[in-house]
C-alpha cells in the first residue's frame, strides 16, 4: 500500500483558514513520524504550504526520515473557491518553499479536501504542470459527501488527456455503491476489522491510505472547546474516534507492506 499523510493543523486548515498555523502540528507529526519510524515505514507527506513556511525543520525532519515530499495547498482552501490567480500563487508559494527547504524536486499534489471539479480542469492541470507536478492523488471515485467526489472514473481520462499521472484514492464496492476505505474519517471511525475486511479486494501493492497527524491528538477538542465554538456535527465529524487511530494505525502498518508514491512508480 501507499502510506500517505496530509500534514496541515486542524484549526487552521479545517476550523478556520485564518487562524495561525498552530505548533499542535509539531506534536502530532512527530508522534506520526516515530510510529512511522517504528514500524521502518516510509511514505508521502503532502504538505501544506502554511506549515512549511511556519515550521521549516518539521519538513526538513520529514524527508530526512526517507519520506516523499509533496504538496497540499497553500491555505488549505478548496481550489472551487479559488480563482485560477489564486490557486497560481497557491500553488508556486508552497511548491517554491517546500523545494527550498528540502533540495529536492516536488512532484506530487494532493487537493484540499479532494477539490478537484471538471470545470476548471483546463487551469488546474496547467498549473500544476508549470510547478513541475507530476502526478496527483486529490480524485475520490465515490460520492459519499455532498463536497467532493466523482461517481465515475471518466476523470481518470480527462486527467490523463492533459498530461497528468492520477491516483484515485481507494474504494471499494457495497451494495452497488463506491464506498472509501482506508482512509481519513472512514478509517478513524471504522472499527479495525471492517478496514481489514473492506481492503481484502483491493491491490495491497497500489491502495492508497492516508490520514491526517492531527487524528492522532486527543486532547484537541477538549482544548479547543473552551475557546471556540465547534458546532456538534463538525464535532462528531472531525473528533470521533481520534482515541482508536493510534492503535489501529500500528496494526495496519504490521499487516501490510508500505511504500510511497515516488518509491513505486518514480524511483530514482
Ligand atoms: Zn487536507
């Protein structure tokens, strides 16, 4: 499997987009990297832009660990709120400093929140193609929440027709629907078992996981409660279950082989 992590800091790049990047991000990738390097699983970081400016040695510690380097945003807004100038500038600040800071050539993207829609698709391949992506994994193939998804794999092609390598993220199919597995709120809320049983189907060489460091911290909604306002469906969404992530985490890199997109379809 792909191992894969979005590294953005929850108040910031879900609560509210402009609050200040928080050291919470520190903490919890740190936790992630050590469970990481625990189990000698490397993987892809898509990092957002906002972290690496404020935080340069957390990437600098990221690729030093052997993990892939790639990009989530800048801001973490959804590309369809952005205008094709913003995403632009988006899109050079990060890729600009997370080169900068590693050395190395960035060629992965992964889009907030999997923002991709077909409208802007002209603008959003070329962009990507002036920061020297290469390929991007921001394509969910199930419809499952009303803010992202595709219901059938069309985009695949379109992507492909403009240029541009695509790794859908993992599905698997349920009574006739495309439901995701492996990943994000659907592998944190997920018991262990049904992430087990769901992924039995699927290509262990190619699959995609991939979670947030920030699943990983549970005093988060404790802390952040007292001080703001967190409505009860964001609360359910974005909190349940955050104290089964790490267990589960270490079962899952003990029961399958890890990788990242660079070591399985770009080595060196
Ligand atoms: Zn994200």
């Amino acid at each position: 499997m792909i191992f894969t992590a979005d590294i953005e800091d929850w108040q910031q790049s879900v609560y509210d987009f402009d609050r200040p990047v928080s050291n919470r991000v520190l903490r919890n990738t740190s936790r992630l990297l050590d469970i990481l390097g625990n189990h000698g699983v490397t993987g892809t970081f898509f990092v957002q832009g906002m972290v690496a400016e404020k935080f340069p040695q957390l990437v600098k510690a990221i690729a030093h660990a052997g993990h892939e380097v790639a990009c989530h945003s800048y801001s973490h807004r959804r590309i369809y709120n952005l205008t094709e100038a913003q995403f632009r500038e988006e899109m050079r600040r990060s890729v600009s400093s997370l080169e900068d800071i590693t050395g190395n050539k960035v060629i992965g993207f992964r889009a907030p929140t999997f923002s991709v829609r077909d409208e802007f698709l002209d603008w959003y391949c070329d962009i990507l193609h002036e920061q020297g992506i290469i390929y991007d994994s921001s394509i969910m193939l199930a419809t499952v929440r009303s803010c992202y998804g595709f219901s059938d794999d069309g985009i695949l092609q379109r992507l492909a027709a403009r240029g541009l390598d695509s790794y859908p993220m993992s599905v698997t199919r349920v009574l006739g629907k495309n439901l995701p597995v492996l990943g994000g709120g659907y592998f944190r809320i997920y018991p262990y078992w049904l992430t087990h049983w769901l992924a039995r189907g699927l290509d262990h060489r190619t699959s995609i996981f991939y979670m947030h460091p920030y699943e990983l911290d549970t005093h988060e909604y404790r802390e952040m409660s007292q001080l703001v306002d967190i409505p009860p469906k964001m609360a359910v969404h974005q909190f349940a279950r955050r104290g089964s992530m790490k267990i589960k985490l270490q079962k899952l890199l003990h029961d399958y082989p890890f990788s990242s997109f660079r070591d399985v379809y770009y080595p060196a």
